[in-house]
C-alpha cells in the first residue's frame, strides 16, 4: 500500500482539521481533532487560523500518525484522537 499526503487540508464541524491522503491512488480524508492538537502541540485557539496554524506547525508528526493508522485499517479514512499521537 503506497500512502501520500497531499498538502490539501482545512477545518472541519466538530472543530477538527481535515487533510488528504492518497493511499494506493484513491482519496482519503483523515482528520485530527483539535484536543488532540490541545494535547500534544500546546495549542490554546479555537478558530480556523489557529487549528490550521497548529496543524501545519506539526504536520509531520500528524501525518506519521496518520500513516500508521491507515497502515492498520488498510486505507481507511482516520480520525485522529490524542491516544493516536502518544
């Protein structure tokens, strides 16, 4: 299974930022909330700006998070939680 990130992201109802992977060509959103992003990345904001700030700022560990979740449903859209990113 071969899993990108697109760069294509934004925020969501239920105050989560939603982003693009291709997973073996298809599309697929995965999210992260944001008392995940409260949790682990110290952000405090709640409006776009800031949840987007935040992700961007640890889009790297976010999207390893991600990957190893895809990696275990086989390419499933995620919805990242603060268990997911300990």
């Amino acid at each position: 299974m071969t899993i990108e990130f697109t760069g294509r992201r934004h925020v969501v109802a239920a105050s989560r930022v939603a982003f693009e992977a291709k997973v073996s060509g298809k599309e697929v959103w995965c999210s992260v909330s944001m008392d995940a992003l409260n949790d682990h990345f110290g952000n405090r904001g709640t409006s776009s700006h800031e949840l987007i700030q935040s992700f961007e700022a640890n889009r790297p560990r976010i999207e390893a998070a991600a990957q190893r979740v895809l990696e275990r449903n086989g390419g499933q859209s995620v919805e990242l939680e603060t268990r997911d990113l300990d």
